[in-house]
C-alpha cells in the first residue's frame, strides 16, 4: 500500500476518518492528506461555549451554566437582533 496512517495502509485515493475526526486521503505523489470536517462556529454570546464530540465529530454550541441546553435566544438572553 503506498500509504500508512495511524498504524494502517491505505490504497491510492482511498479516503477515510481519522481518531482524531480529520479525512484524510491517500494522495500520490504527497502521501497522506488530511483536512478538518467540522465547521467551527466563530459568533456566538459569551454566555454560551463550543463543545466538541469526539464520538460524533461534532461541535455544538451550549450554555455555559448547564452543557446539556443548547445555546437559544431567550427571554434572558438576546442575541444576534440589530435592535
């Protein structure tokens, strides 16, 4: 196989998921290449926190005083309202 990662071969223009969530793809002449699939959100209050799956290899966005609510607008929180 021309290409090895984490312990394993791969064939020429095989492609698949890394531990570590990234695709990868065996590429010639290069070898292995391997990008991010996750988007990252960038815009959101300061209330709320990113949290990164490592099982799903996902990221949501969530309330910092309780992880397991998913960051919403609420009668407490405005957010993302030009006025």
């Amino acid at each position: 196989a021309p290409c090895e990662y984490e312990g394993k071969q791969f064939s020429l223009g095989e492609s698949w998921l890394s531990t570590n969530c990234l695709l990868c793809t065996c590429l010639h002449p290069i070898g292995v290449g391997c990008c991010e699939t996750t988007q990252h959100p960038i815009d959101f209050p300061d209330w709320c926190e990113a949290h990164y799956d490592s099982q799903t290899c996902q990221i949501s966005v969530v309330q910092k005083a309780n992880p397991s609510l998913p960051c919403v607008k609420s009668v407490e929180h405005e957010w993302g309202s030009a006025g």
